[in-house]
C-alpha cells in the first residue's frame, strides 16, 4: 500500500475529513483529534498493512506508523485538506524549520518543480541521447524521425508553463484547470505569433534607426505593429520566451489564487462556478500578460546590459560570474538575457566568451552535483533521479538536476555554484572561446576547436584543451564540494534519515520489507537512565506495552539525564528532545522515548546535548530533562526503551526489574 493509499484508507476509516478536528505527528505517529471517535474504525485501521497500532488516548486518535509517518503525514494533509480547506499544520514541523528564507524560498520553487520532474527528466534524456546521436552522426537533423523524437523531447519543456500551473494550483490552493489555462495563455500559438510579429518589428525599426526607414528598407511591411494593447490602454510587452519561462507562470497562478478566494467569497453562490473561473483566468490572465510576464524580460535586458558592461571592463572575470550564476539565470528565466549578446558574437566576430565558456563550466558542474548526491545518498529514489538527472547536466541539459535535485537539497546547487565559479575563472583567465553554438555541455566540446577564421585570427589547439581543462575544474570541484556539504548538512540534521541510509525510530519499514532482515551481531544494550527498570508491558501506552514498537524495558527515571545506551549514530532526534533514535555500531537500533505523550510539552524542560548525526560513545550524555516539569503535566516519565529492528535478532533479552544506574546491562541481544 503506498502511502497515498495508506492516507486515503485512513481518512475514510477515521469517519471522514469532516471528523477531523485537526492532526500533527510526532516520532512515530499520527495524531488526530476527531469530532467523534467512535465514528473511526479501529479494527480496519488496526489490521492495515503499514499501521503498526492505533491507541486512542488522552483525547487524541493515535495511529503508529513508524519512520514513514512523515511521507504519510503529508498524503493524509493533502488529501484531507482539499482546496476548500485550511490546510493543517503539524507544530512539531514548524519547530524544526530553521531554515534561511533563501533556503526556504528555494525549496518552494523546488516543490513545485518535484511532480513534473519524471516529465522533463525523461524528455532532458531524450535530448541528451538524440544530441549524441546527432553528433556521431547515427541522426540525420531534419529527417522525419529527427523531428519526431524532438518534438517528444521538446514537449515537456514547450509546454512547460502549463505543467508549473498545475504543480502551483495544487500548492496555491487554487482550480488546477483555470490555472492550466493561464499557463496555456502563454504558449498559445496565435499570442504567440503575434509577439514575435511584434518583436521582429521593433528589431528592424531600432537597426534602421526609423519605422520609416525600416519600412524603406523593406524589412518591414505597411502597417507593421511596433506594440501590442489589450482594449486600446493596457500595454502588453511582446515577450518571446514565455515558452520555457518560470517566473510568469508561477506569480501568475499566486495572483490567481487569491483572485479565485476572493471571487468565491462575495460571488453569489446560484452563479459561482461561471463567474469564479471567469474572473480568475481573465483578471490572472491580463495581470501575468500586463505585468507579471515582462518583469523577466526586464530583468534580462538589464542582465544583458550588465555583461556587455563586464566585459568591456574585466572580460576575464565574465565567464566566472555566468558560472556562478547560470543557475540562478535559469531558474528565473533571465538567462535569456545573454542568448543575443553569445548569437550577436558568433555571427559578426565568429567567437564568443560571453555565453558559451560560462554556461559550460555551470552545467557539467550543476551534473557533477547530482553525481555527487548520487554517490552519497542512501535513498534509492534519490540514487536513480540523481544519476540519470546528473548524466543529462553534463551533457547540457540541466532542468532536471537543476529542479529534481540542487533546488530541492540546496546544497548541491551551492556546490554547482562554486564549481561553475572556479571552472569559469580559468576559462576567463586563460581567454577560452567557443566558435560555434550548442546547448553548453560535454557534447558541444568541439566547437571549441578552432575553426579556419579563428585559426587566423591567432587562436590554437589550447583553445580546445583549457576548455576540457575548465570543465574537468568545475566538475571536480563541484563534485568535492556537494561531497563535502552533504556531510555538513548530515551532521547538522539537515537530510532525511533515508538518504543516510539511518534507521527511523520504529521498525515500520523493515515490517513492510520484501527482502530477508540483515543479519546483525549480538551485543548488549545499558540502561540510558538512572532509575527502577520495569517490565515494557507494564507501560500505559499500548503501542510500547504491547511490542508493536519492538522489544526491550520500561525505566522509571529518578535523574533527568539520558546517556548513550551503546556507541553508535544519534539517527533521530526530534526537535521536542522527547525521543531519541540510536544506531549502535553492532547494528542494533535503539528508541528512547522519555515520558507519554510528551510530545505535548513542545520542548519544554527538555535540553538536548547532542544532535542528529553525531556519533556518540557508550556513556555520553545526550539529553537534560525537568521531571519536575513533565510531572506538573500530569503526565508519566516512564521511558520504554526499544530495540526497534527487533525482528534482525534470535533473541532480545530484557533485564529483570529492579533499580539501575547507566553502568547496568538491561538488554541482551543474540544475533
């Protein structure tokens, strides 16, 4: 059962979304305050596949999902929420989210990028394959089968605004049809036609110095339009790109979802589903075309501007900055405003430094990036997307590891920049020059030979050699770099326990695994906390009391201090310090939970010494208690202590009751 399913399945046996009061999660469970808790089924929950156990307590519906109750968390939220609903916040989450807005504002855009990866991955690898082919000569441009696959491989990026609509609407709250049709507002072939009538207009009229000229000249025909006015008054900016664009798209479907709540709210209801799509499209759709679109073709013209300064000033230092920043210029679509001056270059001097060099070093550094996340990750759907997404930024196409990847993690579009940056600072110092167009990529190295012209103009083979050279710089360097971050951002409890290949606090996964348990060494486990160890099944929780969480003991602490109970990895700590996940170095994974239901307390009276992904030794102290503070609560200290892969061993041994110190064995495990 996926967890899409599992959330679905949930809902409908929880007596509805309209049961649900609200509901967040902690450790290992979702926690939801129903209107009316005998409307829930229990006992189809219950028997669920990926539901360890449902305990309804202390006015909450408890359902224990184990590690994956995050991914499910999220399902039941979406699925729950629906676009006439407030969504539902989890507490807990927002606690933990310290990060940057930068951060923040990037994995915005990558979250909205994440459904429609598959699509431009699959057509990025297509171009990336059709280019090889191209290039040894097994693919004829032009032919019919040419135009075929291209048309296959163009669609996903083509029709790219219409795929973000319906990725923003579902984030925006808002009628994912009306916002698809925004988004076809701006590919649509007739505006389409227009603007570029209009563009080329205004080109030939500011090369001829006059309309009259121009038209003198014959480049342009009687009655050619030099601007486009919706109604007579509202100026519309003739852009060209919104095609491939982002930017537009994404503020237009914003704008849309407010206009969309705001209509919903004062339109009577006898008329609402003519006049609230009506409004929506039409007032979204003359804002994105007005004002919204042309804010990138603005900030590309001022781009443009800005390079053509730089490289009169400092042209070595051009190919760094465009390595650097290329990502970003992508993401927003402004790096449209380097294409003419990189096209004006080839066409009147036959060479080009502006567009070509910088853009190289960006890309196979944006793919030696996802190489990177693909080496180190432990999560297999990040291995896939990130190898197959890495191979197509090498060869020039970088949307899929651009939005799959660097955007999503963050760090590894760090890494890219800083590579990109580094590569492209040797190209500009050693003067590199392409001679020839193409998409920036190892496949594209050839127009880096010199041609005849260039040949005369006094450029060599070390043309063609620093420009493998810079790329093997930015690749190395950007590899080195994620490398090193991924690590950073582990040890600082930034990446999900997956793509360490850590276990999660409960056995949930390895419940729900095909594949035999590995086999683990036998060892023994010391109580974490001073105070009277107790039988597990004496706990109040039945999740604990019953085994479903794993074997091991219960400990009544007399000293607020949890120490290392083995060496090992903090693999999970939560940001309200009341539950700890371990991995001993003999495999064993270990769950401290201090207190019931003390997830209530949002971090109060608990002060955490380590953090997730520290290696500890047996004995360290990993967290500062208040008991006092727990007991003003009402609530129970007793800490279960559990052996969560219980299942990898012959036997997991419990100690007898009685009173135990931190230097007493209170598990014994045969492997």
């Amino acid at each position: 059962m996926s967890y899409k399913e599992l959330a679905k399945f949930i809902i409908d046996n929880i007596g509805g979304k309209s049961n649900v009061k609200s509901v967040v999660h902690c450790a290992t469970r979702l926690r939801f305050t129903l209107k009316d808790a005998s409307l829930a089924n229990t006992d189809a929950i219950s028997n669920a596949k990926g539901v360890l156990k449902v305990v309804n307590a202390g006015g909450q519906y408890q359902i224990v999902i184990g590690p994956d109750v995050p991914q499910v968390y999220q399902e039941v939220v979406a699925i729950g929420g629906f676009e006439a609903l407030e969504a539902i916040e989890d507490k807990d989450a927002e606690m933990e989210d310290t990060r940057s807005p930068i951060s923040k504002l990037l994995e915005s855009i990558a979250s909205i990028f994440q459904p429609i990866i598959p699509a431009i991955t699959g057509a990025g690898l297509l171009k990336a394959v059709m280019a090889l082919c191209s290039t040894l000569g097994w693919l004829q441009n032009g032919s019919q089968t040419y135009v075929i696959l291209n048309a296959m491989a163009d669609a996903a990026f083509y029709f790219l605004p219409i795929l973000l609509a319906a990725s923003c609407a579902k984030k925006f709250k808002c009628n994912q049809g009306t916002a698809m049709a925004l988004g076809g507002l701006l590919v649509y072939p007739g505006l389409t036609d227009l603007m570029k009538g209009v563009a080329a207009t205004k080109s030939a009229v500011a090369a001829a110095g006059s309309y009259e000229a121009a038209l003198a000249a014959g480049t342009i025909t009687e009655g050619a339009a030099e601007g486009i006015t919706l109604f007579g008054f509202i100026p519309i900016q003739a852009v060209t790109s919104y095609a491939s664009s982002v930017i537009p798209i994404i503020l237009g479907v914003i704008l849309m979802s407010y206009v969309e709540k705001f209509v919903q709210k004062i339109c009577p209801k006898a008329v609402k589903f003519f006049f609230v799509p009506f409004f929506s499209l039409t007032i979204a759709g003359i804002c994105t075309l007005a004002v919204l679109g042309p804010l990138g073709t603005w900030a590309s013209d001022w781009i443009q501007i800005f390079f053509t300064w730089l490289k009169g000033t400092a042209p070595w230092l051009v190919p760094t900055v465009v390595g650097v920043f290329t990502p970003l210029l992508v993401m927003t679509g402004t790096h449209y405003g380097l294409i003419p001056i990189g096209t004006n270059n080839l066409t009147t001097v036959g060479h080009d430094a502006v567009v070509g060099p910088g853009m190289l070093v960006s890309n196979t550094a944006q793919g030696a990036a996802g190489l990177a996340v693909a080496v180190r990750s432990k999560n297999p759907d990040t291995k896939q997307l990130a190898s197959s997404a890495g191979l197509t930024g090498l060869l020039g196409i970088t949307e899929p590891v651009l939005y799959g990847i660097n955007l999503k993690f963050t760090f590894p579009l760090y890494a890219a920049m800083i590579g990109g940056g580094v590569g492209g600072l040797f190209l500009g110092i050693m003067g590199v020059e392409r001679f020839g167009a193409g998409s920036p990529g190892l496949l594209v190295l050839p127009v880096y030979l010199p041609t005849e012209q260039a040949t005369a103009l006094g450029y060599t083979m070390n043309n063609f050699i620093f420009a493998i050279v810079g790329v093997i710089i930015a690749v190395v360097v950007s590899f080195i770099a994620c490398w090193i971050m991924f690590g950073i951002w582990a040890k600082n409890g930034k990446l999900d326990a997956k793509e360490l290949g850590l276990a999660d606090a409960a056995p949930a996964a390895k419940a729900a695994a095909s594949e035999p348990a590995a086999v683990v060494a036998g060892g023994v486990v010391y109580a974490p906390v001073e105070g009277e160890l107790v039988g597990l099944n004496t706990v109040a929780d039945e999740a604990f009391a019953s085994l479903a969480m794993g074997n091991g003991v219960a400990i009544n602490p007399t000293k607020g201090e949890i120490k290392a109970p083995v060496d090992g990895t903090i693999t999970t700590f939560f940001p309200t310090g009341h539950a700890i996940g371990i991995t001993g170095t003999n495999g064993a994974e270990i769950l401290i939970h201090v207190g019931m239901d003390t997830v209530s307390l949002n971090g109060e009276g608990f002060e955490p010494m380590v953090k997730q992904g520290d290696v500890v030794k047996r004995g360290q102290l990993l967290l500062k208690f208040d008991l006092d503070v727990i007991k003003a609560h009402n609530l129970s200290t007793v800490t279960p202590v559990v052996i969560a892969n219980t299942d990898d061993y012959k036997s997991v041994t419990p100690a007898a009751p009685g009173t135990v110190t931190t230097n007493d064995v209170v598990i014994n495990l045969v492997g």
